[in-house]
C-alpha cells in the first residue's frame, strides 16, 4: 500500500509551473511530485485550464470580464478533472518517469559522488538558475543543521526523514525557507533517498561545515 502524501506542492509553486515560470530544476521537482500525487496533480490540472480559459479571453482586446467569469471557470475545471490519466511510473521503481529521464534510467544509473557521513549525492543537470540532486541519506543518519538563502524543496522518494517539526514519507515535500533553520534526521528503518531543489546555497555554521557545502555544491 502506498504511503499516504501528507506534504503537498504550495499553490504558488504549482501556479507558477503551469504559468511556465519556474526554474528547471524547480519544474523537475513538480513534475516528479505529480507522478506521485493525485491531489496535486489535480490542482495542477485547474490551474492548467484555467490559464487556458483565461487566455482565451485575453484574445479579445479591450474586453471586460464579467464578474462571475472566474467562479465560472472554476466551475467548469471542477466538473472536469474527475477522471485524471494515470501517472506513470515503472512497475517497481522508485523514480518516476520525470525523474526516470533525468537520470536515465533505475536507481541502479545514479552515479553517486560521497560528501561525508555515509551521505552520497548526484547533482542532474539542470539549468544554472537552481539545482537539482538526488540525496542518499543512510538510516538514522542526521544532515548538518543548516538555514536557507532562498528555496529549498525535498521530496522523499524512498524512506523517510524527520526534522524539528514534522515526519516527511514517500512522496511528501518539504518546502523551506529563509525562516526555517533544521536539522533532517533519516528514519532508522530505512535508508532515505530524496529529490532536492534550491535557488541559493544553504546556511551553515562552522568551518568545516562550510569547506564540505563548497566542496558538495550546496
């Protein structure tokens, strides 16, 4: 049985790949999570036809909307998405297809580079706006406590981790700030493999913490 998804997409992050606004790497991390989650996918799939709707009205120049215009597309999107195409996903496989292209292929493609502790990465290539890394956390094995330049988003892919706060299982996201400062700890069951995204480096205290971020690319 699959793991409930507790930790969704925000609506701005979701707005913002539909309206094609978002980093590549960013849009790697939305797509992955779609495959994955079919409340997401949904929402995503409104915000898709209501930019359609709303575009085909702007074809019109000078043309007022009316005041029920969006209550009505909404409407429309609602009757609409009940029956969602399936997402695809290898039979087996902990990546799916989004992320299956990216590294071409299976768990078993990933080339991992080591960055301490048991803690192995692969950074994908993505464009140079944000970046995108696969993340093998060993159980029970504690990240850096660290704070946030800009974005970070994780989705977990396999396993699970727990910060200050909350638990995070397959396929929740974890979307961090400037105002959150943690320290990600795996759960001891299972070895934690996690899809990362950021648009600036992380924080981090001490000396050595910071010549491993230069020498990880965080």
């Amino acid at each position: 049985m699959e793991q409930t998804i507790k930790h969704h997409l925000t609506d701005d992050i979701l707005m913002g790949y539909a309206a094609g606004n978002l980093p590549e790497a960013f849009n790697l991390m939305v797509a992955t999570h779609l495959s994955l989650c079919d409340a997401c996918r949904a929402q995503a799939e409104s915000y898709d036809a209501l930019g359609g709707a709303l575009f085909s009205q702007s074809d019109h120049e000078n043309v007022a909307l009316s005041s029920g215009s969006f209550a009505a597309t909404m409407a429309m999107i609602a009757d609409g998405t009940a029956d969602l195409p399936p997402a695809r996903r290898a039979a087996g496989s902990i990546f799916p297809s989004p992320l299956q292209d990216y590294v071409g292929g299976d768990l078993d493609c990933v080339k991992w580079r080591s960055i301490g502790m048991g803690v192995k990465q692969a950074i994908l290539p993505t464009t140079r706006d944000a970046s995108a890394r696969l993340l093998f956390i060993p159980a029970g094995t504690a990240m850096p406590d660290h704070g946030h330049n800009g974005t970070e988003m994780t989705l977990v892919l396999q396993g699970a981790f727990q910060d200050e706060d909350e638990y995070f299982a397959r396929g929740d996201v974890e979307t961090a700030d400037s105002d959150l400062h943690h320290t990600p700890v795996a759960d001891i069951h299972a070895d934690c493999i996690c899809l990362a995204v950021t648009d600036a480096p992380l924080q981090f205290e001490g000396l050595i913490h910071k010549i491993a971020q230069r020498f990880a690319r965080i």
